[in-house]
C-alpha cells in the first residue's frame, strides 16, 4: 500500500478537510479504526492487512468470525491482490463491472492466503468498488480497500450519524487511535446489497 501523497488529495470531496482526511489515513496505517459516512449509513473500517485491526472490530461489533467481512475500494485494481487470480478473467465480471462504481456488494472468490478474520469461513470475499466520494477518498489516500461494515453492535440496527454511533460504543472507541468522520448518509437508502457473482443469489437485499 501507498502512503498519502499530494497527487491523491488534489481534488477534495466537499466536507472533507485534507487534514481530516490525512489524520484518519494515518491512524489506519497505526492500526486505528475508522468510522465514516456511506450511502445509507456510517461505516466502521480499518486496515484490512492489520489482524489486530480487525479482531478489534469483529470484537467491538460482537459480530461472528465466521461471516467474514467486506471490502471497499476506490477501483477494481486495488482488489486485485484480495482476489483469486482467475477471478479478473471470469464472464460474469461483466455483470460486477457494469455495476460498479456504486452500491453493488459482490461475493467473489478470493486469493488462498486471505485471513480467516476477513473471509470468515468462505473461500470467497464480498467486495464493492465504491462511488461514495467520502469513501472513495480515503481508500485512494490509504492506497488501498478497506474494510466497510456497518456501525452498529451485531443484530442492532447500523448508526445513521456519529450521536448513534457514540451512543453504541461508548468507550468501545478512542479518540486518540480512532478517528469519528462526521458527514451526511442518505437516509432514505438501506445498505448495499450483497450477491453472489458466480451464482447470482442475492445474500443480502438491499
């Protein structure tokens, strides 16, 4: 992964600082958490690289192993190195491609050396490349996806501002190593759908 350089915050989206955006690219790259608006609801990411990151997350969220987690990204390339290598070269990447950007998940098959913590017990990974310019923005400075669940304590519904969030979480989440990303979500939008790209299945119904 890349660190933040001036090419990739040339071009803000409008209410997000550059020194927002950097400060929340540096505690990733500490191994913090971040939480963040989305389409329909705030987000809470980290570093999908990091294992202590993400067991963090999967223990502040109380959310089962097993179900892996999702990934989001700011172009199809920075997938890649997450996804099995026939994967690019499948026919029904037409169908995800033409979807993407936007708030289309897929469940594709991932690279044999993805954690545990991030497939769950899959050998498969849900993936988006996003048209969130918030989101968008930071994956680019990050140099890389990031993981993209929903802000909420498992089987509660997902935070639609930071007051939800803080209310959730308490003191789950620190300031000095987190970083809160306040912005608008859409509110009259669910979160993404989730399908199956080999199969077509829809595992989540947006």
């Amino acid at each position: 992964m890349t660190r933040d350089g001036p090419a990739c915050v040339a071009a803000l989206p409008r209410g997000l600082s550059r020194f927002r955006l950097r400060h929340a690219v540096r505690l990733l790259h500490a191994g913090g958490l971040i939480v963040y608006p989305t389409e329909a609801v705030y987000g809470i990411g980290c570093d999908p690289r990091n294992p202590q990151a993400l067991r963090r997350l999967l223990a502040l969220k109380h959310r089962d192993p097993r179900k892996g987690l999702i990934l989001v990204a700011a172009s199809e390339d920075q997938l890649a190195p997450f996804l099995h290598p026939q994967t690019r070269r499948a026919a029904y990447m037409t169908a995800v491609r033409e979807s993407w950007p936007g708030p289309r998940t897929w469940v594709l098959p991932c690279a044999d050396d993805i954690s545990p913590l991030l497939r769950g017990a899959h050998d498969t990974l849900a993936v988006r490349v996003t048209a969130h310019p918030w989101v968008a923005a930071l994956c680019r400075v990050f140099g890389g996806p990031l993981v993209s669940t929903s802000a909420n304590i498992a089987s509660r519904p997902p935070a639609r501002g930071l007051l939800d969030v803080r209310r959730m979480f308490g003191a789950g989440l620190d300031i000095r190593r987190d970083a809160l990303l306040s912005g608008p979500v859409d509110r009259r939008l669910r979160p993404t759908p989730i399908r199956d790209a080999r199969s077509g299945r829809v595992l989540r119904k947006g």
